[in-house]
C-alpha cells in the first residue's frame, strides 16, 4: 500500500486566492493547536468577498474539532511535498453519538453545503443547485473514539468532486456520505463503510475513477439509487463490496477493477426483479472472492470461482439484445480462470505538468477583469509556452484562440476563471462555418483544465471549443458558460429566465443562434467531469468523423432547444455517467441523444431526465441512424411527471423503436429485426382495434354502468366519451381547469379531479384563499408549485356546461357508507415509500352526489394519471409507478387501503382487472397476468399504451389509452 502522493508539490500565485497561512489566518498547521476557525475563515473568507473562489492549504497537519462548511463554488486545495492533512481530535464532542434528526445520522468532518450556517441557523446541505465546490490533494483522518464520525458529506452537483484525498476513517463511521458528481484518485481505509450514499442531489449518475478500498469492516459501498458508475478501483479485505439496502435500488457499473479478499459477497442486490435495478461487472478481476453476488430477498447466490478468476460480464435486470428484440428479466454471468494475481489497470488519466513548470498569464501581462481584452496576450503566451496557468479570473477574448499541438491550458475553478467572449462580438458574427473560441489542434496531445468557457450570446459563428485532439490529449472540469449554473462577476447566481419562465432575462440575447459548445472534430482523448448547459449553443456536445479510443467521464448536458448530444461517424468511444436533461422553457422539443453512423461504442449508467415544468410529451429519448455495436449498459429514462419521454429509442434506419424506459442492457447490433408480435391466445382475441387517433397522451380513462367509456387529454383540457352502444367518441367537456383523473358515481354523474391554480390575491368569505400543498417526501411535492391544488366537481355528460357542481371535501368521519372509493391508479413516490403511503388513513375526502362514493384526499390525486374504484370487500389494485410494479390491496367497508402485496414487477400508469380476476398491466406493451401475478403473456401493441379500463355492453371489451390514441381490445 503507497503512502499518499502530494499532486500540487507547491501552490500556485494567485491574486484572488485565500492562503491559508499563519500569516493571513489563526492556524498552526502543527496537529496540536486547534485550527477549526482558522480553516472556517478562509472559506468564509473566499465566499464573502468573490462569492467563489479557492482557499490554497499547505502542508501541515491541521488538528480540527468540529465541523468544517464548505458552501458552493469554493474549492479547498492542499499543497506542499507532502499532503496537509485534517485530523479529527481524538474523542471529538459529538462525533460519539448518533444524531437521530441528521438524515445520516452521523456528524461530518467537512461538510458541503448550499451557504455557511450561522450561529443557530439549521444547515442547509448541498443541493442540486451546488457547483464548483471540491477537496483537492488534502488527507483526512478521523482519529480515535469518534463512531459516529464521517469524513465527507457531499451532496453535491456538477463540477463538484473530491480528488487526490486519502481518508483514514479509523474509528469512524465512513468515509463519505451522499456522493455527487464525480471522484478521482480517493483512497478509503477502515470504517464501517468507505461510503454511504443515497441518490445524488440531482438524480444524475456518480463517477468514481481509480479508487481504492481497504478494510472496510461491512462494506466498501452502501448505496441506493446513486447510479454508482466505478472506473478501475480497487476493494480488498472487506465483507462484501457493494450492498444496497432492503426495498432500494441500484443502477451500478463497474469496470477494469479488481476485488480481493471478499469474504462474503461482492454484491448483494436488492429489489432483484425489479426493472429499476440494474448491475453491470466489465472485466473485473477476483482474488479470493468466493461468492460474486446474493440477492437479498430471495437468498439466491451467484457463486464464484476457486483461486483467482476473470468476470468478462456480470448483467442483473432487464435486457433487451438487439432491436426488434423483446426485454426480459436476466442474470448473466460469463467467468473464466486467471492463471496469474489480479492487477490493477492503468489509469487513462493524464498527468497534469507540475507546478513549477506552470507559466502564470497574469504575470505576462493579461489582466483577468472581465473588462480588459486579453486576447492579444493570450495569443502570444499560446504561441510561445507550452504550459499556461490562468489564476482566478475573466479573460476577455474577442477573436479565436489555437492551441499547438503540445499546449497545456490550466485553471483551478472553472467558474472563477473564464476565456470570455463579448455579446455580439464581431469576429464570430454573421454567417459562416463554425469559428472556435477555442481551438486544439490536431492529433495534439494538449490539457484544457478547470476552465469556464464563455461563448457569450448572439455570436452565430461561434463554436466555444473545436478539438481535435488525440490520443492521450484530456479534458477537465470544464463548463461551458451560459444559462444554469451561470454566476456573475460578482458571484451571484445570474437568473436562467425571465419572471415567467419563458425566456432568457435579457429580451436581445437569442436562444439557440450559435454553433455547438463542444465539438469534437476528429479527435478524441479523455473527457472528464464536463458541464455544457448554455441555452444559446445549437448542441451542447457533437463529435464527429473520429474512430480515435476514446472516454467521457461524468458529463451533464443540459437546456438546449434542439439537440444535447450528437454522434456521427464515432466508433470506439465509451461513455461514462452521461446525463442530459430538457427544462420547459427551451427545451419542450429538444433530442436528448442521436447517434448517426456510429458502432462499437459503450454508454454506461445513461440519465436521460426531463423536468417537474415539461408538460408536453415527446416521442424518443434516443434516435439512432446506421449504427451498430452500440451497447447502453444501465440506462435510465425518466421524469417527475407523466410526460416521461414515450419510448427509450427509435431507429430511423429499421423503423423500430425501443419501448422500456429501464435497461440493464440494450444492445444494437448489425441486423435490427422486429419479431413477430406475441399474443395471450388464451385472453386476448387478436390485436387492439383502434377507435380514434390524434391525441397527445390521453389518460385518466373510467367507464360508467352502461358501458361508456370517458378519457381525457390533461394538458389540452379535454374530456371525450365512447359511447357504447353507438359506436361513437365524442368531445363532451373542455373547461378552464386541467383534468387529472376521472371517476363516475352509482348515479352515473362523471367526476372529474382537477388541478386548479389559485388566482393571486383570490378570496373566499373576505379571507385570502392559500394552497394547502402539505410537506411531502417526493420530489414532486418539493418541486411543484404551492398554489396548485386538486378539486373536484361532478357534471352530467348529457349537459356538462350547465351541470358543473363542486364536491364537498369532507372529513372521513362523516361518511357512513360507501358503495366505491376512488384512488390515484398511479402514484409516482420517489422517497421509496409508496407501500406505506397507500395505507395510511386519509383524513378527508370529496364526496360524489350519490353520497357513497368518495375520493379519499391525498396529494398524490395532482400527479396522478387515472383514478381507479376501490370496492369494500374486494381486491384492489394500483401502480408503483417510481418503480414500477403492480400491488395489491385489501379494502374494508369504509373503502380503506390495507395489506399491500406487490404482485407483478411492471406497471406504469393503470391496472385494470377483469371478470375472471385476471390483471392488464400497460408497460410499454400490454401485459396480462392472473391475480396473484402469475404471468400469462402480453401483447405487442401499435403505441405505447398508458391506461385501461373495461367497459363496453357487456363490460368486458378492454378500452386503452395510447400515447396517441384509443384502442379497443376483445377478449377470448
């Protein structure tokens, strides 16, 4: 085991930095004075003055006694021969105790946070709104007597890490808690665990790469939903490798690691059949590991092998090989025999110059003050060095800059230090081929590191970097400047939109009117903690015409308007902890991911999100044209609303579309064959009719007594209605208020759940009228707006317009009978709590004009997509749509929700439920099973179906709502 290696052997000079020095603060750095506030001064220091910034730690030891807030944008990075390092004191006051209100449960040595508490005020963790923070080339320890002691929470979003950091837990608890974004060269020893992680702030992938784990005393890793993607890291001499805890989900990759001495189990896997969860082993090696995997609910164990052994691949979840192919639920396990000890892949990491070989910009001349243009300077320093730093600052760049072949180009905070073009800057006017701010040259092997590159707005030509780098060549912690994340000069976060969300601030700055940010032009290299979000830009990412290996590590692509990533004519690239994600303003009608003339590429733990405010649905996640040899290994697309993005893939060449949103593994292979559709013979009798079409994501289907059946389109504010017995559909109903779900009373009055917006200022009985959004664990309920809430009302389908009465909310204890009690078909609970959600006892609920039907009170009735009758004394059955799967119910005479059972690991948006007790479960097809989920087969359907219902003369047609349209499907 090596003793840690010092990455930054001097700091350096940097005008607008915090050293931390005996000199400027009240430290000693000599492990036995108490240094805590002197180390606290410094950050605050930073924050205080610039808003962002970096406090430059020497070598030293630096005894603390509690705990240290590092708030967003500020970066703490040691230097010297050897690391300094943060020793914790023995017996630390409260580090000896749990703390049951924590969300951990533990208290931190270093904590990253939104802002710097004080004196009294709660801590506010970071958040999906925290960047730039990091720990750079500084060790921790955790020192004696400290049990409830963690070295790290990082909770954190893009352009925040941890790297060069070795963690001694000693007697602690861990190492890290909640990850975020990424991590390079940690080094975990001891501790219960190394980390502990729930999902990151912002439900993107984590990256680690090239880390290691030693004697962990339960686990390296105990992770839920973090989409851990591990990059050459090695584990030895701990229990069990990676754990995920009972009920939860992982979506883990691993690869070119090694394992060694794991005396339980590599992995223990819960949730094992459930499509959400998604394992992925790529040629990682075993010493003595005799046992690869146990899966936690059903006790099954993958076994190893004797001595030291290969796994080529280990998959877990559901895989669909090839196009045209149907998913299924697999566990593959593919090892062989090694015939020599494991050892540990090389790093692709470049190494970066070192210091001393640095040639600051400032001291030529350049002035960084985001007034003085410096490209004239700029351009004689790239001709003459070879390595440049860029100290803290915005350079003022006004015509292209070119990089030689051999050109290094460093800064430390990618927010802080900026190449900044001008709006409307002339040399990147007009129209023209794409023109860089910044230009690698080709097949060079150059650095680009912890720089912010501003492509400014209405400059058309401008592309804010052309590489054509090679081999060997890397990119680092670089943002590319404009809309979210943007902070100003004077480093306050700069508004993405104007007050209403749907424009830029500024009236004259264009969305969308420049060329790509990133372009990567034949060349390739190492990409790495990457983060392109300006609204302004065609792309965030396009490479094309390159065959050159190459890797991306941790890259979020965000808010554009037409494309986020964009591949033609790319092989031999692999893509780690890709995310993209569309926001409403700009993005509605934006591509995710396309890949043209592609093959033998790799995309592991894929994040394709759309935002809480989308409210259209949009057709594929990825387009794919002439490819072949792709494989996405975990891939993950999703949303807080309904208008999840309809279908993973589409294949222009084949016209065969991918339907699963989850997938362990999706392989696009040479040939793309539809297979012919499967049909239950002995339920269904032949494929769906189709009644009518033209719709957007008609939902919240319900039937009455005769047999009609009544949909909505939410969005358009539409209610249609079949009419059984004539065969015909028709419009009956557009109000003002957005329908959520539909129910109809023993009286056959329709009832109609809408979201309604509380006009401003509105009153009732001379008193404001409020929301009454209660604090819900979903990140739905966190995100959507206070001032909508569900009511409901009541119409008669023959005369709607003059039969609108609003349904009393009333408290549960004043209904004496009920006859039906309506519940959400679908409820999207993030926080992994549906099944004790669903039970518990609501305290009111609207009552229909029967008097005995009810729609208990929930707030999950305002993201619902169907409303479905639960009648006393029979089953019910509804959807965990977050992961989706079929459950159960008992319902007693009051209509109460009890005794919830998962009974089929699909489902989406609707269950419904025959004669015969069998279940029609829509999950991008249409599958069937018995009433306890036995499964009896499914059918291949012409569009993505959302919800069910049986209505029809004799109640036993099954109605469908697809993502366009309404289907009627016979059974046998």
């Amino acid at each position: 085991m090596q003793s840690s290696k010092s990455f930054y052997l001097q700091a350096p000079k940097d005008p607008r930095a915090a050293y931390l020095t005996p000199e400027n603060f009240p430290v000693r750095g000599d492990g036995v004075n108490d240094d805590t506030l002197g180390i606290q001064a410094a950050i605050n220091q930073v924050k205080d003055e610039m808003g962002y910034g970096i406090v430059f730690i020497p070598e030293g030891t630096y005894r603390i006694t509690r705990t240290l807030y590092v708030p967003k944008a500020v970066r703490l990075i040691g230097y010297g021969q050897n690391r300094p390092t943060l020793v914790l004191e023995d017996n630390a006051p409260g580090f000896d105790q749990d703390d049951p209100e924590d969300k951990g449960h533990s208290k931190y040595l270093l904590w990253y946070v939104d802002r710097v508490p004080k004196l009294g005020e709660e801590v506010r963790d970071a958040n999906a709104g925290t960047f730039y923070s990091a720990l750079v080339n500084v060790d921790l320890r955790l020192g004696q007597g400290n049990p409830s002691a963690v070295a790290l929470r990082t909770h954190f979003a893009q352009h925040s890490f941890i790297a060069h950091v070795d963690i001694h837990v000693e007697s602690g608890r861990a190492g890290m808690f909640d990850a975020g974004n990424e991590m390079e060269d940690v080094r975990f020893f001891g501790g219960d665990y190394g980390i502990i992680s729930t999902r990151t702030s912002p439900s993107w992938p984590f990256v680690m790469v090239d880390t290691a784990f030693y004697g962990q005393r339960k686990a390296a890793l105990r992770t839920q939903e973090v989409g851990l993607t591990a990059i050459r890291t090695y584990v030895k001499d701990t229990p069990v490798f990676a754990e995920t805890p009972d009920g939860f989900y992982e979506k883990l990759y691993v690869e070119d690691s090694v394992l060694e001495n794991i005396s339980d189990t590599a992995l223990v896997i819960s949730l094992e059949d459930n499509s959400v969860g998604q394992i992925n082993l790529r040629n990682v090696a075993c010493h003595n590991v005799p046992t690869l995997a146990r899966f936690r609910e059903s006790g099954k164990v993958c076994a190893g092998q004797a001595g030291d052994y290969h796994v080529t691949r280990f998959t877990h979840g559901l895989v669909q090989e090839g196009l045209g192919a149907h998913e299924e639920m697999r566990t593959i396990c593919e090892l062989s025999a090694l015939s020599a000890p494991p050892v540990m892949p090389e790093s692709d990491i470049p190494a970066l110059p070192p210091v001393s070989a640095w040639v600051n910009l400032k001291e030529l001349g350049a002035k960084g003050d985001n007034c003085t243009d410096d490209t004239d300077v700029l351009e004689a320093a790239l001709q003459k060095y070879d390595c440049l730093y860029l100290p803290q600052g915005w350079y003022i760049v006004t015509r292209p800059l070119k990089m030689r072949p051999g050109t290094k180009l460093i800064g430390l905070n990618p927010i802080s230090t900026q190449l900044v073009a001008p709006d409307n800057c002339e040399a990147f006017g007009d129209v023209g081929a794409p023109l860089p701010l910044l230009e690698v040259a080709p097949g060079g092997q150059n650095i680009l590191f912890g720089i912010g590159l501003n492509a400014g707005a209405n400059n058309p030509r401008i592309v804010g970097c052309k590489w054509s780098a090679g081999k060997g060549s890397y990119m680092n912690d670089v943002k590319f400047v404009g809309g979210h994340g943007t902070m100003g000069w004077d480093g306050q976060n700069q508004p993405s939109y104007n007050a209403n969300r749907t424009a830029d601030p500024n009236i004259d700055r264009v969305w969308d009117y420049q060329y790509w940010s990133l372009w990567v032009a034949g060349g390739g290299g190492v990409f790495k903690d990457i983060w392109t979000a300006s609204t302004f830009a065609a792309a965030g990412f396009y490479a094309s015409d390159t065959h050159i290996p190459s890797r991306i590590y941790a890259m979020s692509i965000e808010h554009h308007c037409r494309n986020e990533v964009k591949f033609k004519n790319v092989r031999n690239w692999k893509v780690y902890g890709l995310q993209t994600e569309e926001e409403v303003a700009e993005s509605r009608h934006c591509q995710p991911l396309e890949l043209r003339d592609c093959a033998d590429m790799l995309f592991a733990n894929t994040y394709l999100f759309r935002v809480i405010w989308l409210y259209n649905p949009y057709p594929y996640a990825i387009t794919t044209e002439g490819c072949r040899d792709i494989e996405f290994a975990n891939v993950h697309n999703f949303t807080q609303v309904k208008y999840t993005m309809d279908n993973l893939l589409y294949d222009r060449t084949s016209g065969l579309e991918v339907r699963p949103w989850q997938l362990s593994s999706l392989i696009l292979g040479e040939k793309a064959e539809k297979l012919p559709p499967v049909t239950c013979p002995a339920v269904l009798n032949g494929a769906p009719q189709k009644l009518a079409g033209g719709f957007e994501f008609p939902d919240a289907i319900t039937a009455d007594q005769k047999g009609n059946v009544y949909f909505s389109e939410s969005r358009m504010r539409r209610i249609y209605r079949w009419d059984a017995a004539a065969q015909t559909l028709k419009l009956i109903w557009d109000a003002p208020f957005k329908p959520l779900g539909l129910a109809v009373d023993t009286l056959g009055n329709l009832l109609v759940a809408c979201e309604f917006i509380i006009p401003k200022e509105a009153t009732q009985g001379g008193r404001p009228v409020v929301g009454d959004k209660p604090n819900e664990p979903t990140s739905y309920g966190t995100w959507y707006r206070a001032d909508a809430v569900v009511r409901m009302y009541a119409i008669d389908p023959e005369n709607p317009e003059e039969s609108v009465r609003p349904l009393p909310l009333l408290d549960m204890q004043r209904v004496d009978k009920v006859a039906r009690a309506y519940y959400p078909g679908n409820r999207w609970r993030d926080s992994n709590d549906y099944l004790q959600k669903t039970v518990e006892p609501c305290e009111k609920c609207f009552v229909a004009p029967d008097g005995v039907t009810i729609i208990p009170y929930c707030y999950d009735l305002i993201r619902m997509s169907t409303l479905s009758p639960a009648t006393p004394g029979a089953p019910f059955y509804a959807v965990d749509e977050y992961l989706k799967r079929t459950v159960r119910f008992d319902v007693d005479a009051k209509g109460a929700l009890s005794n919830p059972q998962v009974v089929a690991e699909r489902g989406e948006y609707s269950v419904a439920q025959d004669a015969c007790g069998r279940l029609f479960v829509p999950n991008g097809q249409l599958y069937v099973y018995e009433a306890d989920g036995a499964p009896l087969g499914w059918m291949d359907c012409p569009d993505r179906p959302s919800c069910v219902a049986f209505g029809g003369a004799d109640g036993k047609t099954l109605y469908m709502t697809t993502r366009s349209g309404f289907y009627a499907v016979a059974l046998a």
